[in-house]
C-alpha cells in the first residue's frame, strides 16, 4: 500500500517559498516520488519540480531563487500516471496571458472517457496523469470566469479530488463533493495557508483555521477569502478512514479529531474484540505505534518497543545480496532479540494487504525467538481494491479476498489472528460526524463504477456564495 499526494500553498507572505518547502517537508509521507513549487510575485511565475524526495529535488539555494508572495507545492505517488519526471506537480498551463498551476491528491474515475473526448477535439497532452485532464478542463478558452471555469471542470470529472489551483495573483483550493481527501486552512501573520493537513501548519507555526468542506471551492486573493458551493448539498460525505488508519501523520489533526487518539481508540476496540494472555504487546512501526498503545493500555499488558525501523531508506535501495531471506523486510524493520526471545507477543499492524510483507515479519520474529504470535490488525480485511487514489492491487492480488481468517492465519503461520470490525473502526471515528469511505473493506463504492460516463454527470447548479 503507497501513499497518494500531498498539497501545499501559501498566499501572501515574502517567503512563501520557504514556507511551502517547509510544508513539503511535513507531508514528505504523502509521497517520496516527486516533489514541485511553483511561485508568482503577481506577474510572473517560476518553478522547481523533480523525482525525488523534497531533499533531493530542494536545497537552500534552489529555494531561495524561487522569488515570490504566492506559492504551491506537491509531494506525489503516482496512482494514476506512471512515473516520470513529467507526471511530477504541479503542472502549468498558458491560456492566453493566464497561467494556471494545478496540483491534485486523487484518482479520478472516469480519466479514459474525458481523455478520449478532449482529444477529439484536438487537445494534446503532455503527461499521463489523470491531473493533466482537470488542468486542460479548467482552461478551456470559451469559459473566462475563473469560478465559473472550475465549476464546468467539476460537473465533469468523477471521483476523488483535493486541488490546489495557482494563478498569478490567486489561489484556489478545493475537495471533491463527497470529501473524500483532507485539505484545510491556516493564517500566518496575515497570510493564508491551505494543506493537506494539519502536521504542515505546525511546523511553520501557522494557525489552524478550518478543514475546507467537501464539495467547497476557496478563492484566496487581494481581497481575502471566498467560498463557493457548487454541488448538491444532499451528496453522501465519504471521507477516506484510511488517513485515519494509515495515511495521515500521527500529529495531524483531521475534522477536529487528532489521528494519533483515533488510532489509540482503534487498539483499544482491538483489545475488546480479541483479547488474549501475552507477555508484551509492540507494534509494527511507524503506523501501528498508536495503535498498539491503545491495545497495551485496554488490556493491561506492558507495551514493548519490539521492532526499530529505519527511517533512512529510500524507494530505490539495491539488494547487494539476494542470498539475504526477507532482505527488503530486514532492512527496514529489524526485532529487538532480547526483548522478543522467549516471549508471547501481540503484534499491531494498521493493515494486511497482499501478506507477503507481514508473513516475513512474522517469520523475523519467530527466528528471533518469539514463543507465541498473536496479530491484531486495526482496520477489518480488505477486500476490495481501491479507485479513488489508494493503490491496493487488484482483488486477485489481496489476501483477504481470496482466503478465509481461518486460512490467512495458517498461510502467516502466527497462533491467532485479530481484524478490528466494521462495526469498531467505524465507532472510534464516529464523533466528528463524517461519513466514511469503507467500501475497500465491504465493495460498497460511493461513487458508482458503472454509471461515470460523461452523459451521467448532475445537471449544472447555481453557485451559492458566502464569505
């Protein structure tokens, strides 16, 4: 399972390439593929973009060439669109004397149809990404209210979308109608700032503000900060429990909930639902950290650091020895032997998906000389693959959907296995009022696979406005 994208953009402030350098820091596990700034000073822009991690792609001297009271920035895995230096964000387009920069967090679902018919009118494209299509629709000549030309854009694209889109002298950000990316507003003396999430604010220290609704468009320019709705308000919410489970940093803080607390709240409905007599509880880390202290703290039984990951890593490491069993494990996630050698450990991980990876861990605890494995995992099995930017393999491909508990437990050769319940994740996020997207745990899509064509798009809307 990879993370998707990360967005940040500052409006109003001397440095903003600094700041969204900075911010691009923050969100650096949304995506270690490409990183991008663009900058305008209100009438020219500049950019940076690369393949890479933001260290590798920025240093101090590039940054600071980047000159500019406006910026956005990109951290990016690619979902849709394969990876090239091209497919790196944020992309600019001319129309006219305008230049528009977008950057996306998303999977559309309906890239192939939209594609197909921009190109039978002559649009040529230069990238793979479906991000490519919502910039071509944004600056489509016969539309020149900027508002309005968004708003054409999104009666056509499906599926799951955060956006921010740079104009010389504007910014704009905004989520798809059924929620399902994070995005929110922060203010740094006087500045605005709009991101992914919250982790990215802290680190400049900007105030958090507010999330930007779903299906909420946020023009920030000279003039301040305007909201437009152009959706129908009777669109189900279904915001992704995966940045919950997962995705999300620990520190951040999502539709007034804190993602570490939820991830505790999970452990400790694991603990009820699957209890068991063990010395230790440790976690898989990074993302089961929070997790496994909410199981230890429910069940009473000491938390251990079992596992040390090394953060060092990167995605193109060589395996010098292919002797080395569970060599790409290894590397990263290595047992504390004294502290798991003769001892009854329950294991917390955020997720199962193909096996491969948990059956090796498995395996490097046993030969470091754990007696007994019990698994718990914090969300239920997935079952279903993902289309709305989470790149899960294909059904064939996850193990949930093709074996039983009972056979899972036998293929990962560990002496019980746990899955937090449906009913158990969706009852430790269920105080922030959203509505979730599970349909990679129950097939149950929100936004409907079959019925994305063009011809099913919402007949256009009145725009209402507030400020």
């Amino acid at each position: 399972m990879k993370e998707f994208c990360g967005l940040f953009g500052v409006f109003n402030h001397e440095k903003a390439s600094e700041l969204t350098y900075l911010g691009l820091y923050a969100l650096q596990h949304r995506g270690q593929e490409g990183a991008g700034i663009v900058v305008s000073n209100g009438h020219d822009m500049d950019s940076r973009k690369g393949m890479g991690s933001v260290a590798t792609v920025f240093n101090k001297d590039v940054v600071s060439r980047l000159r500019g009271h406006i910026a956005i920035g990109h951290v990016r895995y690619s979902t849709t669109g394969s990876s090239h230096a091209i497919n790196v964000q944020p992309l600019k387009f001319e129309r006219g004397k305008e230049s528009i920069v977008l950057a996306h967090n998303g999977n559309l679902i309906n890239t192939g149809i939209l594609r197909k018919e921009l190109e039978s009118v002559g649009v040529n494209f230069q990238t793979t990404s479906d991000s490519e299509i919502i910039l071509k629709l944004i600056s489509k000549p016969s539309v020149e209210d900027r508002i309005n030309a968004i708003n054409e854009c999104l009666k056509k694209i499906k599926g799951a979308y955060s956006l921010l889109i740079m104009y010389k002298d504007a910014i704009v950000g905004l989520r798809d109608p059924n929620g399902f990316r994070p995005l929110c507003i922060g203010k740094l003396n006087g500045a605005y700032v709009i991101t992914s999430e919250s982790c990215a604010l802290d680190l400049i220290e900007a105030e958090f503000v507010r999330d930007v609704e779903p299906g909420e468009i946020v023009l920030i320019d000279e003039n301040g900060i305007e909201s437009f709705y152009p959706f129908d308000e009777k669109v189900k919410k279904s915001f992704c429990i995966f940045e919950y489970i997962y995705f999300a940093r620990p520190d951040s803080d999502i539709s007034n909930m804190n993602v570490h607390e939820v991830r505790k709240c999970l452990g400790r409905r694991l603990a009820n639902e699957y209890p068991v007599e063990v010395d230790n509880v440790i976690a898989v880390p990074d993302s089961g950290n929070s997790a496994a202290l909410g199981y230890a703290e429910e069940s009473k039984t000491p938390f251990e650091i079992g596992i040390v990951r090394n953060h060092y890593i990167g995605r193109t490491f060589i395996q010098p020895i292919q002797e080395i069993r569970d060599f790409d494990v290894k590397v990263k996630l290595n047992p504390i032997k004294k502290l798991v050698k003769g001892r009854r450990l329950v294991v917390v991980d955020d997720s199962i998906v193909r096996g491969t990876t948990t059956k090796a861990r498995v395996n490097t605890l046993k030969k470091a000389g754990a007696k007994e494995i019990h698994l718990r995992i914090s969300c239920p099995p997935i079952r279903y693959p993902c289309y709305y930017g989470i790149d899960f393999p294909t059904r064939e491909e996850l193990i949930a959907a093709n074996h039983t508990l009972a056979e899972i437990k036998e293929i990962l050769n560990v002496d019980s296995l746990g899955y937090l319940s449906l009913e158990g994740m969706i009852g430790s996020v269920s105080g922030n009022g959203n509505q979730f997207c599970t349909a990679c745990f129950t097939g149950k899509y929100p936004v409907s696979l079959k019925d994305y064509g063009l011809g099913r798009v919402s007949q256009e809307r009145g725009l209402s406005k507030k400020p």
